[in-house]
C-alpha cells in the first residue's frame, strides 16, 4: 500500500517547468512525443512535469539523447 501512497505523493508535489536544452544535431522525431515544446534554431523550450528543475532538466536531456 505504501507503494500505491507514493506515487500519489510524487503526483501531487510534481511542478512544470520550462527548461531550455541544445537540439542534437541528428535529432529526429521519432514516435509519441511526452512533454510540449518549441524548437528554434538548435534551442529546444521543454516544459516538464517533475519534482525539481535538476529532474526536469535531466529528463528533457534523456528525450533528446535517447530519439537522435
């Protein structure tokens, strides 16, 4: 059960943030796209739900990483 107390605890202190990440040159959109964003140039503007700015940053990194 406390498993289950958590998650709803993560869920409800989880914040968006809008962090600023450098486009991979080779990126390509590949499959569902989880957070809203806008690229110009080689900038992209993500906003991320997550606990703190580091996690959000660390997770806008690990989309772009993992789809160039």
């Amino acid at each position: 059960m406390s498993d289950y107390l958590d998650v709803i605890d993560r869920a409800r202190r989880m914040q968006d943030f809008e962090v600023q990440v450098t486009v991979p040159e080779d990126f390509r959109f590949m499959g569902s796209i989880p957070y809203d964003m806008e690229i110009v140039g080689n900038q992209a503007f993500v906003v991320v739900p997550a606990l703190s700015i580091e996690e959000a940053v660390q997770k806008a990194n690990e989309f772009f990483q993992n789809t160039s």
